[in-house]
C-alpha cells in the first residue's frame, strides 16, 4: 500500500495550483511514462489496476481535462465532422443550408465535434476522397443527395459513419430527410379540391433527389383525386431565368389557372414575370410554392406554400451521426415533418 504524504507526488504540494496540466505532467508527477497515462484515460491497452487508479485520482484531484487532440489520438478519433455542401445552388439557397449548418453546428459543438465544410460539385469525388484518405474526419454527412449521387456510393463504400440530409439508395446511408411528397401531395391535392384542373408544375433540377420526390407528390395527389395525371403540364429544369422566361411566356399564353413552383427562387421569377405582364394574383392566376422561406415572406399577396424546418434536419442528421461514431445503430430513415401554410396567392 502506497502512503501519500506532503511530498508525494500523487499530490501537489500545498500552495501549488496546477493549471492547465497536461499528460507530461501527470506522467513527471506520478514517474510513469506518457503511454501509461493515455492508457489509463482512454481505457485501452496494458496496464496494472493498481496504477491505472493512481493515474485516475491523480487527474480527478487535479481537474485534468484531456485536450480534444490528446483525447483524440488515445482514441483514435480526430474530433471532426465533415459537411459537403454542392456547388450547384442559387443564392436562393443559402438560407436553407445556413440552417441546416446552424443545427450540425449546434448538435457537434454539443459533443466537442468541429466542422470541416467541404463544397464541391456533386459528380466529383475527389475532395471527399483527399479527406477520407488523410483520415481528417470521422464521419460525413451530405447536404444533398442526387439522383446518380457519387459521394454517396463512394460511402457506402467504406466503414466510415455517413448520414444524407435527404434520400438515397446508396448502400450504409442513414438518410434525414423532410416529408416531401407527401408535403407536396396534400398542397396539390388542396388546390385540386378547390375545382382547379389546370396546375403547371414548374421546377428545377430534374438530378436532385427533392425535385424528384416533389414531382411524386404532385402526380399521387391527381390519381388519388381520381384525375389524369397531366404531363404535358409539368417543366423541369427551369433554373436558368432564361429558360423559365421563355417558358412562362407559353404557359401563359395557353391559359392557366394555378403556377406550383418546386421552390421559393422560382415562386419568387414566376411572380415578377406575372407582375410585369401586369396579371393579378390571385384573380388571374394563382400561385403557389412547395417551399418557403424569407424570400417569400414580404410578398404581397401572401403566397401558399410549404414551410420544412431547415435547422431540424441538420440537428437530427447530426445526432444519428454521431449514434454511429458512438457504436449505436440508430434509425436508418427519419423523415421529418412539415407545415402548409395557406396564403391568399390561392384564395
């Protein structure tokens, strides 16, 4: 039985603060190597009972608090996240990322995680492959899945944990996603209640997951109505204001009773091209959006959309990650939910 007295150097002498203290000095203190102490904090390795309780009374009297880079290398963790944000989006689409990176950040600073966004083309995988390679991260998550999405099958891949803030089939996917066709389902279907047959979707690109869960939506809630599904009526593609003018002006120019738009940056054109033509709204036209955000909230008349909880989704895709970094077998799809809000652009 080993005696502590003034002088022990299992404890500091009177008077003396220790700040800041580190495995050296916890190593000098107690003469055992710098190994022993990792060994006894991170749990892993050879080392006597006996000591291993020297070195953990020692560090608990001290207020010890291992450094993220030392915790890390003791458990072979870098205590970082990696975020891939596309390169293809509009202006339009900031604040739906900012508010996804807003809950990551919230959910990974929680668990002394940081952030290392990456944005990158969605067909190119060769900074995902430069920080996999280089092992600088423990797990992914990405910000938006493609209908042919490389990054996502470059995961699946590998061991490495990886979660989708939308849906994919690529093998090991945890998927976080918003309850899109059924949002854009129950919008379609409202207007469609309303006598409204001539709905022109209008939306973008035809290669993102969302698009393609929207346009699902919208064709169910027709057959569920017990209407044809009218094809001729829906324009994907339209993110270029170039093409989408030259579009409107057909689709005017043939009569049409309601504009969907897939997002709040295409409501936003379709409304100043209606505006320009000088058409009301809703007494013409009416005008609805499958997304909303701020850039929707100022205009006037107020427009009928469908609000999804940007920071939600990121702090959940957050959580599930860090579930499996941690060993568990979390969910393999969480959709979340959604909020029709009804504005007079449909009245």
């Amino acid at each position: 039985m080993t005696c502590c007295g003034p002088d022990s150097p299992s404890r500091p002498r009177e008077g003396r603060v220790l700040k800041n203290i580190t495995i050296a000095d916890v190593a000098e203190a107690l003469g055992v190597s710098k190994t022993t102490v990792s060994r006894a904090i991170s749990g892993k390795g050879r080392i006597g009972k006996e000591t291993r309780e020297r070195v953990l009374a020692y560090i608990e009297e001290n207020n010890y608090k291992p450094s993220i880079i030392a915790k890390g290398l003791a458990q072979s963790k870098t205590y970082n996240i990696g975020v891939m944000m596309p390169t293809e989006y509009h202006i339009a689409d900031l604040p739906f990322f900012q508010s996804c990176l807003f809950g990551i950040q919230e959910v990974a600073a929680g668990e002394n995680y940081d952030i290392l966004l990456s944005i990158s083309p969605p067909g190119d995988t060769e900074q995902l492959k430069r920080i996999l390679s280089n092992r600088k991260v423990d797990g992914v998550i990405l910000m938006r899945t493609f209908v042919k999405d490389l990054q996502a099958e470059l995961l699946g891949e590998t061991e490495i944990p990886f979660v989708t803030i939308g849906t994919t089939d690529a093998q090991g996917a945890l998927q976080v996603d918003s309850d899109h066709k059924n949002a854009c389902r129950e919008l379609t279907a409202y207007l469609l209640n309303k006598n409204l047959r001539k709905l022109v979707l209008v939306g973008g690109d035809k290669r993102h997951v969302v698009t393609q869960k929207r346009l699902q939506g919208y064709r169910e809630a027709f057959l569920e109505c017990g209407l044809p599904v009218p094809d001729n009526l829906v324009f994907l593609n339209m993110e270029q204001p170039d093409v989408l003018e030259q579009k409107l002006e057909q689709i005017l120019a043939q009569g049409v009773e309601v504009i969907l738009c897939m997002d709040d940056m295409l409501c936003g054109r379709v409304l100043k091209k209606l505006r320009t033509k000088k058409i009301p709204v809703p007494q013409q036209v009416k005008v609805a959006s499958f997304y909303h955000s701020t850039i929707l909230e100022q205009n006037v008349p107020s427009v009928t959309s469908l609000s999804f909880d940007g920071k939600e989704l990121g702090q959940t895709a957050c959580r599930r990650l860090m579930e499996q970094i941690e060993g568990k077998t979390p969910e393999r799809v969480t959709i979340l939910g959604y909020e029709l809000v009804l504005g007079d652009s449909t009245e």
